[in-house]
C-alpha cells in the first residue's frame, strides 16, 4: 500500500467489452483480460443474460448431501470437452484452490492405495501454481514463496524447458526421468503448467515435452497434474493445452480464470475413473474431505455454461486461430522494435522481454501504459499480451501503436 501513495489505485467505475473506464471517463484497453480471465469482454450481454436467469431460480445451495442442474450440466460438459478419461468433477473456488485439491487428493489416493511414502511432489523450474501453502510448495517464482518458506514442504524442482535458456526438450525429460527413478517411491505427482509458465515471465516451450513428461510418470508410478488454470480455455490455440501433446490425459486437470469468463470465483479439478475409485468406501476418512462454503455454486456454474455456450456457438477456437495470426502481423512493428527481445507467441498470448536499464521499469510502464489509455501488467522486463477475445483488429492496431511510443520512451 505504501507504493499506492506515489502510484494511485485506478477506481473503475464499469466495463464494456476489452474497455474499462475509471470516474472520470478515462478508458483503458484491458489488454491483459484483468489478470487472464476475462474472455469474452466486460458485462458480455450473454453471460450477463444467463447470470439474471439464474438469479430467478437458484442463488446458492451447499454441495454437501445436494446437487442442482448447472453443476451437473457444467460437469458433464467439461468431461465431454476435456481429454479423454477425465469424467470425475471436484469444485473449489479459485486457481490455488484447483491445485490444491489435486495435491491432497493425489497424496490421498496413494494411501488409500497402500503407498503412505508417495507424498512428495516434483514441479518445473520457474513454475507457479498459486500462494495458499500447498500451492505455494509447488511454486518457483521468488518473490511469493521465499518470505513463507518456512512454512512450506519441501518439494523437489526439475528443469523447464526454455529455449532461451538453451535448456531443451530431450534434457529436461532426461532430469525429470533420473529424478523420478530415484525417488518415485516417495513421489506423488509431477505438476506442470502446459506449453506456458505464466507468472515466472511466460515461459514458452514446446508440446513435446508433455508427451514425454506423460510417458516417463505413467512409467514410474507417478500421477501428472496439468494446471491449466491459465492455459485453459483457448488460450493457447486448442481449448486445452493439454490437446497438443496427444499425449494419454494427465490424472488431473485443475481449471479456474477463463472458466466463468471472468465473472465469478469458481475452479474444478477433472479426474479419472481410477483416481475416483480409490475413495468410493464405506470409511468415511479414506473419502476425499475437502469443504468451500460455495463449492459448485449455482451462479458460477451458470456463468461457466454461458462461456460454454459461447465457445461452441461462435466456434471460438478456430476463431482464435485466425485471430492470432492476424494479431501477429499487426504486432509486427512491435516485435521489431529496437528494444524487443525474444518475442514469441502460443496462440492468444504474446510476450518479450524489454531491453532497458530502468530498475522501476515494471512501475513505470504500468503508470506510462495507462496515460496511453492501456491497462498493462509487466513481470519484471517482461511484457505479454493476453486480452479477451473479443478485441478487434482496429483495436489490436491502436494497441500496437501505443506500445511502440512506450517501447521509445523505454
């Protein structure tokens, strides 16, 4: 808060589609979908419409002993789409909830199994996963976990695959590989973020490692988590990341941002028949326990179908595609410019790195970003695109354009 004293939070009074407008008319591009859930644009006339039905109907009911039809539908609908054998649906409330869930219940499913050792967890370099305790255990990015460190288990890391780094596909599977040869006794699950690290400064790599990352956990007894909770939902070029390895489904599928189109807190964690059978018992304790007060709520729920909705009546994914290579020529004076490094794209996301000597350049191009009417998010150096899918071609050029003048003033 200290910092808000020189660099004042921006009171936002509505949304309409990519834009937000503060009080006192001023607008800004939302470029990065406030924090990469917002898909479809702000007060979407057709989630808005669904949410007003809802309201007439069911507000909210316990998960526990009940059910109600938008999380029945809303389950069977992520089956149906998701990678094949992930028919099982747990609900929580945000990302770090997901991976949490996933944790817990891969730690769980071993005991229950007859292996109580297998309860370390193995995560990639530079990963991040969320920052409740377990999620942040499983997270790589300094500056979230190093203050609760003492707090957390420790979790062993293996290499991520970054071209920048010169760190390739065939020697991170080889680490992973060794690692869990060594330890895949007292191993629970590998947890990996799809195709992009996002927090960690957008860390693109290649499909490939997933199919082999799929191959070696199946061979040493090891349950893979994909976190898809950034990833999912078009980001990427396929509804799910995961699609691109054509790889055999992970054991678990964490989802959250994207799922209500930004609209309310909801995450669901897909899994197999095999993984729900390890808990279906009479003694309650070898059930999975693990309460939200709104777990499946009906309003989230809804929303989450309304997105659904929109993904197979407007054929979103195939027109993502065309969407991102027409954004990608537009960002051409972008990616050329004297100051980019490294631009890379994976579908509907876009990041470089800035070559500057400013020390405050993440402050700085924030502040300098909204003057040109931008809402930008940097992580250090880095600046990524990932706006809702709605922005238009004209507004992808204004986009550009104004990114060049902050890029000169760098």
């Amino acid at each position: 808060m200290k910092q808000h004293e020189t660099l004042p939070l921006v009171p936002i009074a509505r949304g309409a589609g990519a834009w937000l407008y503060d009080f006192d008319g001023n607008r800004y591009l939302d470029a990065v979908s406030s924090w990469w859930v917002n898909l479809f644009g702000h007060a979407n006339a057709r989630i808005n419409a669904a949410l007003h039905d809802q309201l007439d109907t069911l507000d909210h009911v316990m998960l526990a002993g009940f059910t109600h039809r938008p999380v029945v539908e809303l389950s069977e609908r992520l089956a149906a789409l998701a990678p094949a054998g992930l028919g099982h649906a747990f609900y929580g409330s945000d990302g770090a909830s997901a991976t949490e869930i996933a944790l817990k219940m891969s730690f769980h499913y071993w005991r229950n199994r007859g292996f109580p050792d297998k309860r370390g967890f193995v995560s990639l370099t530079g990963s991040y996963h969320g920052e409740t305790l377990g999620a942040l255990a499983v997270t790589d990015v300094a500056i979230f976990r190093d203050t609760y460190a003492p707090l957390l288990n420790t979790n062993a890391l293996v290499p991520c695959p970054d071209p920048r780094r010169g760190i390739g596909i065939e020697e991170a599977a080889a680490a992973l590989d060794a690692h869990l040869g060594r330890h895949h006794a007292t191993t629970a699950a590998l947890i990996v973020e799809p195709l992009v690290q996002g927090a960690s400064g957008m860390v693109m790599y290649d499909p490939e490692y997933l199919t082999l990352a799929r191959a070696i956990t199946a061979a040493h007894g090891v349950h893979l988590i994909a976190d898809e909770i950034m990833t999912g939902f078009g980001r990427t070029g396929t509804l799910f990341a995961w699609e691109q390895a054509g790889a055999p489904a992970p054991d678990f599928l964490c989802l959250s941002k994207g799922i209500t189109g930004g609209y309310l807190p909801l995450s669901c964690v897909l899994t197999t028949d095999e993984v729900y059978a390890a808990f279906y018992d009479d003694d309650v304790a070898r059930g999975f326990l693990h309460s939200h007060s709104y777990t499946g709520n009906p309003l989230a729920c809804r929303a989450a179908l309304a997105v659904l909705d929109i993904f197979r009546d407007d054929d979103v994914v195939a027109a993502n595609r065309e969407r991102a290579q027409r954004w990608s020529a537009i960002l051409t004076p972008v990616a050329t410019h004297s100051r980019v490094r490294d631009f890379r794209q994976r579908g509907m996301i876009f990041a470089w790195e800035v070559d500057t000597m400013r020390d405050d350049f993440p402050r700085w191009c924030f502040s300098r970003a909204l003057e040109a009417e931008l809402l930008l998010r940097p992580i250090g150096r880095t600046l990524y695109l990932m706006p809702p899918y709605i922005v238009t071609d004209d507004e992808m050029s204004l986009l550009a354009n104004r990114l060049r003048m902050i890029l000169d003033d760098a």
